[in-house]
C-alpha cells in the first residue's frame, strides 16, 4: 500500500509538472521560435517620450504578404509602469502612389481627432477592435496598430507591446521595436 501511494504521488507530481509547463506554454505562445509572417519588429530600440495624460500610440504598420488570413488574438503591453490601456484598434491604411504610408504614430490625442487623422492614410472608421481576422494583403494595403494609453502618475512607461496570432494552425508572437514614455513634459 505504501510504495502503491508513493508511486501514485511521483505520477501525480509529474502529470502536474507536465500539466504546468503545458498552461505555460499555451497561455502566451511564442510560436514555432522563427519569425512568422508579420516579420519580427523587436526588441524594442527607440523610445517615444509623449507630453500628454493619454495619447494614441500608432507606430507599428503590418501586412499580411501571406496567401492566407491572419488571426490577430491579442494585444499585450510588456512591462506597464503607471499606464492604463483605453483600448487597441487596427486600421487599414492605403498606400500612395509612391508606396509610401503615413500612419498616425504617437503623441495625438485619443482617439484621434479628425485632424490628426486628416494628416495620414489611416482608414480610422474602418478600424477593427481584437480578435480580427487579417485578410491577404490587397496590392497598396496594410494596417496600423492604434492603440490608447493614460497615464496614471507623474512618469509612465511601457517597455514593448506585442500582438499574439496564429497563421495555418501556428501560433506567433509579434514584438515592437518601440518603447513609450508618458510625462508631463518631454525633455
């Protein structure tokens, strides 16, 4: 009976260790350790110093260059300091002619007034809350991650933010390569 009980533990303790390591793994996938088709922006390297008590953040512009839609699932800011999330949009921007994309970047208000977006090819009444479902890129097309950050004392930050999404039944994680700080007056 003893070394039935013992044995039972051991099994008990590892099923729970695997069954551990599994929720881990599972609860903010990193995909298959390459990058995946929205390409792989981060760690972060510049930051964005934002002289407002909440401001629109929309530096990052992605395309689906795939055959296949993209499920975008979630959105996560990395290492929040005095920030609160208001919300995450992403919007479809057209292309000029040239190629070229002007996209919202950082310090207006939020949500954008009509003359921040006036000044970009963000298509902002178009834009779609998370989850969404990226279609294949249309030849001129890509969309901006838009999203609201308020700060909630004297300095806040954000380390990175990073988009969770799965292409043909693989997960990945997209990083940024832009770090934010909120404060009253930028230097």
């Amino acid at each position: 009976m003893r070394k039935r009980l013992i044995v039972s533990g051991v099994a008990g303790a590892a099923a729970a260790g695997v069954l551990a390591a599994v929720l881990w793994m599972t609860a903010w996938p990193t995909g298959p350790l390459g990058d995946g088709p929205l390409g792989k922006a981060g760690p972060a390297g510049a930051t964005q110093c934002v002289s407002r008590q909440a401001t629109s953040v929309g530096m990052s512009d992605l395309q689906n260059t795939t055959s296949s839609p993209i499920q975008i699932e979630k959105f996560s800011l990395v290492g929040p300091h005095a920030v609160r999330l208001l919300s995450v949009y992403l919007a479809p921007v057209v292309r000029a002619a040239d190629g070229t994309t002007t996209i919202l970047g950082a310090g207006s208000a939020y949500p954008p007034t009509p003359d921040d977006l006036v000044r970009t090819d963000v298509q902002w009444n178009a834009r779609h809350a998370l989850p969404m479902t990226m279609a294949p890129d249309r030849a001129g097309h890509s969309w901006n991650i838009i999203f609201g950050l308020e700060r909630t004392a004297a300095v806040g930050s954000v380390g990175y933010y990073q988009i969770q999404y799965e292409w043909r039944g693989q997960q990945y994680m997209w990083t940024s390569d832009l770090s934010v700080r909120l404060i009253a007056k930028c230097a």
